[in-house]
C-alpha cells in the first residue's frame, strides 16, 4: 500500500453525501483500485452501500472485485436492483456467477434476465460447478487462436481480443470443435517471424486440467510447472475455461490457512474480525468434542485411584509422559498432513511413512525416556520409578508416531481432510496411552515402587 | 503431471549409459522439463551427476531449474567443475546466484572467474542480500522502455529482448539514472496505437518495493494487487529487479508450511523425506524443551499431593481441565498467528484482539464449565466438586485466551517468528493454570468436598 488516506475524512464526506470531492481524492491520489477498495471497506456495509448507489457502477465493478467475501455479502443485500445489475454488468464471468450464487432467488432471477441470452447460459454453467473444483475458479474470458492463422493474423486477433479478456499472455489454439490443439505465449508470438503460421510455432503437447479436478490440485500443477495460467477442459476435452495467477495466490494461501485451522480445531469459516458470539459458536463444538474425549483420560485414571493413593509420585510424573506424547503427536500429523497438501505423500510411500514415524518416535522416546528418567531417579530417588518412566515414555512416542501419521492417512482415505478433528483424536490417543501405560505399570509394580 | 514414465527402464538406461536413448524418450514424450526432472530426481544423485555429465549443459540447466533444493546440493558436489561452469552460463542471474551461494570458496572463485565482468558483479551483489529479502528472490532479466519510445519501436524492443528476460508482460519504463517512472503492460502495449509514445500510455504511479523488503510481505502485496510482477527498487529508488508470480507462488507456499510446522514445534528443515536420523535430530531439540516446561506441571503437582491423597476424584477431573485449556489456547494461537502472517494485525488492532480473546476464552469457559460440573456432579454425586470444576473451567480457558493471543502477538514486537513454540508455551501456561487452580480450589475446599 503506497499511500495513507485519511479515513476520518473519508467518513465525513460519505457522511455528508459529498461524492464528487471523494472521487476527485481517489483520483488525485491516483491509487490502485485496490487500495482505494482497502480503504473504503472501513466504512460501514451502509456507508459503502450508499457510496456506490451514488458514484455509479464502475466505483461498485472494482469495490466488488476487490473487498473481502464477507464485506461483499454484506453491501449485496443493502444495493437496489438496478444497481446490482449494471455492477453486475461490468464483471467477469467468473466474478458474475461469484456474486450471483450469494444473491437471494429473486434477485438472482432479475440478474438473470438482464442478461443476454448466451451470458446467462454460460453463468448458470459456472454456478453449477461444485465448490472447489477447476470450474468454480476458472475465467471465460481467455484468448483463442485458429493453427491456421498466421502470426501477422493471430497478432492483430489478440489485440481485438485483449480489453475483453482476463488474460492474454498464455494463448490457446482450438480446432473448429473447441478441441485444445495448441499453445502459444504471447512472449513467443511476438517473437515469431511475421508470415510462419501459428500451427508451425505452437507447443503442441499442451497441459490442461479437468474442469472437475479440485482447485487445490490445479495450483500444485500450476507450481511444478510455473504456470500463469491453465487450461481447463470438459469431459469431452474441450476448451471452456482459464485458471490465472491470481488465483492460484489465493488457492495457496487458503489452503495453508485451512490446513493451520483444522490442526488447531478451528472452524474455516473464522477470521481475526469475526465477532465474539460467532467465534465462540464456532469453536465451542470442537471444545465440546475435546471435553468428551478428555473424559476418557479421566476415566482412565480412575482405575488407578488406589494406585495414586498409595504412590502419589504417579499422579506428578504422569503429565509429562501425556504432555510430551501430545506434542510428538503434533509433529508427526503436522509433516504428514502438509505431506498430504502438497501431494508429496503416494499410495506407493504411505506405509514408509507410517514406519518411519513409528520409527522416529520410538528413537526419540528413547531419548526423552532417559532423560524423565534420570530426573525422576535424581527427584524420588526410586530406581524402578526411573525404569517405568523410561518405558512409559518410549511406548507413548511410539503411540504419538503411529496415530499422528495414521489418522491424516485414514481420514485421506475416507475422502476427508486430513486435517479435520486429527489433532483431537493424537492428543487423546497419547494422553489415554500415557496415562494407561504409565499408571499400569505403576500398579503392576506397586509393591516394587513402595519398597525401594 | 501427463504421463508416466517407467523409472526403472531409466535407471537401466543410465546403468548402460545410454543417453541417446534417453534423450530420444525424453524428445518422443514430448515431456514439460519440470516432469523430466520430477521423474529423474528419482535416481541417485551419483546417476543424475552422470546424467548431467554425458547429456550436456543445457539438460543441466533445466534440472537445475527444476529439481528440489535438496538434490540439487547433493548434485553440485558430484559435478565436475566445467560442467558446473557451463550449466552456470545458461542459467537466470538469481539461479546463477542461488548456486553460487551453495557452492565451496574455491567452486565460487572459478565460477565467478568464467563469468563477464558486468555479470560477475550482477551475481557478487545478489548473493550480498539477506535471506527472505525481496533482493534475494528477484531477477534481474527485465524488460525495459524509456518514455520518449513509440509504442511502434517499443514492440521492437520488447521483441529483441524477449529471448533473454524472463518477464515480457510487465514492463518498466526508466529514465537515464534507471529511476523508475512508469509501467505499462505487454497487453496494454500491443492494444495502443503504434505512433503513440510511451510517455502518454504508460501508469505514472507504478507501485514498487524496496530491495530489503521482507519477501512475505512483497508476497501479500503482490496477492493484494493481483500483481503478475512487482518490480524491485533500491535506496536511491532506481529499479534493480523484478520479482515475478512464479516466486510468489513458492513464497505464500513456504510461508504457510513454515508457520504450521512451527505451531507443531517442527524445525522447517524437516520434510515427510526426511531421513530418520535427521528428524529425531530435528524434534528432539523441541520435544526436550518441552519435557522441561512438563516438569513445571509436575512440581505444581507436588503441592497438592496431600489434597490429592485424600480425594482421588481430584486427579481423575485435573486432565480435563488442563487438555481443554490446551486446546482453547491453541484455537487462539492459531486465528493469531495466521493473521499476524497475512497483515491483518496492525498496532492499531492488536489491544482488541486480545481483547476478544480473552472475551471469547471466558464465554466459551462459561459453557465448557457448566457441561464438565454437570458431569462431574453426576460422576461424582458432589456439588462442591462441580462448583469448583465449573470455576476452574472459565478460569483456565481465559488463560488460554490471554496466553494464545499475547505470545504471538510478544514474539512478533520482539521481532521474532510469531509461531516459534509458541504452542509450547501456550500449552504450559494452561497446563500449569489448569493444574494450579483446580488442585487449589481443591485443597482450599477439601473439608467441604470430603463432607459432602
């Protein structure tokens, strides 16, 4: 963001309908519709809906491209129907059927109908595909070209072409039936000598994607292959749409913030400005969730009451055998579950996967084992307290390794998110397993623990 | 990726030396050279060494180019030193610099000494940049125009130096100290009549970023702008490079790994190939950490050991409360960290979001509190129980709101990762809360909970 805008006296010029002085700001600040969008949503819904009732649709076009989803929802419902329509006008196709999937049916209706015939068509296309997939993100509006153009012809079609489209820097050549026969970038085209025919200088061997392929496997492509842009195709292999850059930005980032929310037990839905109740009503089912399973650690220990009554050391030594196999639990879900994200994790390595941080816990228990061991020796002076700590420790690691890996794995399988409720299920899996492990054995050698 | 290729025929090629039938499947699959170097980096390093050796420099660049970082250290080594010399060549001044960086003293020197003057100083000040700065990720093969160029000679221009940029669609115009003075794109330009000048098509206001600039945060303007290219300037604001969406894509990427791994007290360096030995390496150090922070919960135990002597019940209920808080003060930490990472924290906000936090951590400690009395007092058959279970609840999930919001929020004024264990510390502060408050209202109530 270049510059600061006051947003005071932006407040009290909406305030006193004084339009005409804002725009004369917007554009002696000469700012980025981005930034000018930034700075607008600081406004109230109300204020911002009346800002673009009176400023007219092209002030509304690039509020609705840029502000966040939520602020977008919000203005929606407050704008009169003429005004939605011609906002809706100056959209993209993608950015239309964004809009009009979130408008009541009634609107959606008299959107439609102001539309031409073959736009509402190609709308109600995108609006039927499900959310996530190529199709859902995927622009209408990209470059063609015929392989029997020459580059002279194909030059002046894209500079017809270019103030309609999104992008048209990655060109794509299509035969009669919108068959992907080719493609070309722009970079290229303009280097080609003026009379070859684009079908002599095209890259035949084009990589596209299906319009049914999740999103979050289209940016993966698009970042092995440091793509701009990618094809999308129907079933039949035709061209029907563009996945661009800007995008992908998005797909990674939400991903990743997704990824983060669930091993924290956070509803996607969440953001830092989410009010008090909504994020209370969000978060407390999974609360709810971790208090029922935390029942079972509970539960656990009460076969043991005699034991802790009579060796009270148990109940002090038995937190840091759970605590240190809910935080190896965390590790092994957090390298799988990004493991999994960025696909790095096949069906042929899944169980090297799990072997190895199996393997790794077991190391590292014995590592910490030795050291609990020592402390607790050096705090009771009780060998065989030591000797109990130090397998209690090692055998809970190799639980955190096992269930932190197996779980993404299994919920993968079962077609869910890796990361959905797993970091619930490790810590309770370590936490059950090191209290049973240790305070068993606690019991088993009762006598021992007492004697020495 | 398009097609498979059968690695084990490969290796047998590489065993035989066969490189021109490699070469020719390679040629006949007609493969994108990112999936030719996905499928060679499954042989040894040795074997793609060789590869690398008998196939040619140009094959080199392009694995280079492509191949993770990992293999291409182990690479470096096994070359000889003209190959190395001639791979260097062909590749893209930030590569060059990249490899230089990994390379001995002496490989450097006689890397540097095979380069031109001019060049050899363009790479000497890449490699000077710190790490995660703008100047250490960007290029510095950008296309250029002066203002007083027609939009006719620009074309020629951007044509003549299409071959050896690597961005043609964002171009910058300069004066004759390179101070940078507008921007126009390759879309605009093939739009605008040919014997306009550059001067009058071009957007004034080009918006840049300092070659210090922390990479993540030229990452979130560029996603913010929707931005294919964000060019580079130095502290005399001329322009020195340029930073384009293929290096955003990997920025946003390992940001978000980052930060998730750091929540899980994972070192960054760790990947699922890790070897075993390495990332018991890796974890030890945090699980040790941790061990540490579990004996503060041990100790606070031991003052409470009569208490717990003689109601049992207390042990048995003391996990709850401490895994509940554990988890409450992770959701915190997560919706915290993630928007410290994406901007959406600023001096001005972060008073209310701690705020919110401990707002939230108390109503959700209200609910969490009611449901654990209620079972507790069924459990139990004792309303003291209940009673105190209920204020320890709310108390500890408080905790958990301050703590999981106020760590990232210190770590990040100390100019440190907002995520470096932090969970750890967060997961001790409710551990111990928990633990100390629900063991002392015990102790303080234990005639009352004993009598009834």
């Amino acid at each position: 963001m270049q510059q600061q805008v006051d947003i005071d006296y932006i407040q009290e010029l909406v305030d006193n309908e004084d339009f005409e002085e804002l725009n004369k700001i917007y554009k002696e600040l000469d700012l980025h519709p981005a930034d000018w969008a930034y700075y607008l949503e600081e406004l109230s819904p109300q204020d911002l809906a009346k800002y673009i009732e009176l400023t007219g649709p092209e002030y509304g076009s690039f509020i609705f491209e840029f502000v966040s989803f939520g602020t977008k929802k919000e203005i929606l419902e407050l704008l009169s129907a003429t005004t939605l329509a011609r906002i809706v006008n100056l959209l993209n196709p993608d950015d239309k059927a964004d809009l009009i999937e979130e408008v009541d049916e009634e609107m959606q209706e008299y959107i439609l109908s102001l539309l031409f015939q073959s736009e509402r068509q190609n709308i109600l296309r995108l609006i039927s595909y499900p959310e996530n997939s190529a199709g859902s993100y995927m622009t209408t509006e990209y470059a063609l070209l015929r392989m029997n153009d020459t580059v002279e012809t194909a030059l002046e079609q894209i500079r017809l072409q270019a103030p309609k489209k999104e992008n048209v820097y990655y060109i794509y050549v299509v035969d009669s039936t919108m068959h992907l026969v080719g493609f070309i970038s722009l970079r290229r085209l303009i280097m080609a000598p003026r009379r070859s025919y684009i079908k002599q200088i095209m890259d035949k061997n084009v990589i596209a994607t299906g319009v049914d392929e999740n999103i979050e496997n289209v940016a993966q492509n698009m970042r092995h292959y440091d793509f701009l842009a990618m094809p999308v195709v129907d079933e039949n292999e035709r061209l029907v749409g563009l996945i661009t850059f800007d995008d992908i930005y998005d797909v990674i980032h939400k991903e990743a913030t997704e990824d983060m929310y669930l091993l924290a037990n956070l509803d996607t839905d969440e953001t830092i400005s989410s009010p008090v109740h909504r994020s209370v009503k969000l978060r407390l089912p999974w609360l709810l969730l971790n208090l029922l399973t935390g029942l079972l650690v509970a539960y656990t220990v009460t076969f043991f009451e005699d034991s802790i009554d009579q060796f009270v050391a148990l109940a002090v030594m038995v937190p840091v055998v759970a605590l240190l196999g809910g935080n190896a639990g965390n590790q092994s879900l957090a390298v799988v579950v990004r493991a999994l994200a960025v696909g790095e994790i096949t069906l042929q390595n899944h169980w090297r996967v799990l072997g190895k941080e199996i393997f790794v816990g077991f190391l590292n228990g014995l590592c910490m084992g030795g050291v609990i061991s020592l402390i607790g020796f050096l705090w009771y002076q009780n060998s065989w307290l030591a000797m109990i700590l130090w397998i209690s420790m090692a055998a809970n690691l190799v639980i955190a390794g096992l269930v932190g890996s197996m779980i993404p794995l299994l919920l993968r399988k079962l077609k869910l998110d890796p990361a959905l409720g797993s970091s619930i299920f490790v810590t309770t899996a370590t936490d059950v397993g090191g209290f049973f492990i240790f305070l068993s054995l606690g019991t088993i050698f009762l006598q021992q623990l007492l004697g020495s």
